[in-house]
C-alpha cells in the first residue's frame, strides 16, 4: 500500500532536506578550512581522514562560519519538526 500523497511529499521534503543539510555542512566545512582552520587543514596529509563534528564548527569565531552553521541547525530542527508533526520517519536508503 502506498502512503497518501500529502505524506508522500512531506517524506520527499526531508529527504531533500537532508541532501541540503550535506551540502551546508560540506559547504561551512570548506569555508571553515579556508580561513579559520586553515593552519590544522594544512597540517593534514593527503588521504588522512579525520571526524568533522558540527561542534567544531559551532566553535569557530568566524561570523561567515557561524551563520552556516545556524542555517545547519535550523534545517535538521526542521526535518526533525516535519518527522516528529507527521509520524514520518527517515527512509534507509541502505
């Protein structure tokens, strides 16, 4: 049985949310290590992975940092809103 349509496109409307939550974090991340974390990013060989947190970038001074990572929260606090009001719940795509 397929969910009705107003559901439907409620699930789509997170799941693209989550893909704009990637982009920002990428996004915030890249302007991140081109000014304040410029000094560790250059630290890092190629290839080395490491764990980003949003914390780390919630702790950054940089006002242009700190505005995208706002934007950050507000869109996974509206995934989590539309998830919680309609009785959604994230599709595994695994």
């Amino acid at each position: 049985m397929s969910p009705e349509p107003y559901k439907q496109s409620l699930s789509d409307a997170v799941a693209k949310l989550m893909d704009i939550r990637e982009l920002l974090f990428d996004v915030t991340f890249q302007v991140a290590i081109t000014n304040e974390l410029k000094d560790w990013s250059d630290t890092v060989d190629v290839g080395e992975e490491h764990t980003i947190s949003k914390e780390l970038l919630e702790s950054c001074d940089d006002t242009n940092v700190q505005l995208l990572t706002q934007l950050l929260t507000h869109v996974e606090k509206t995934c989590e809103s539309l998830l919680n009001l309609n009785n959604l719940e994230l599709e595994d795509d695994g």
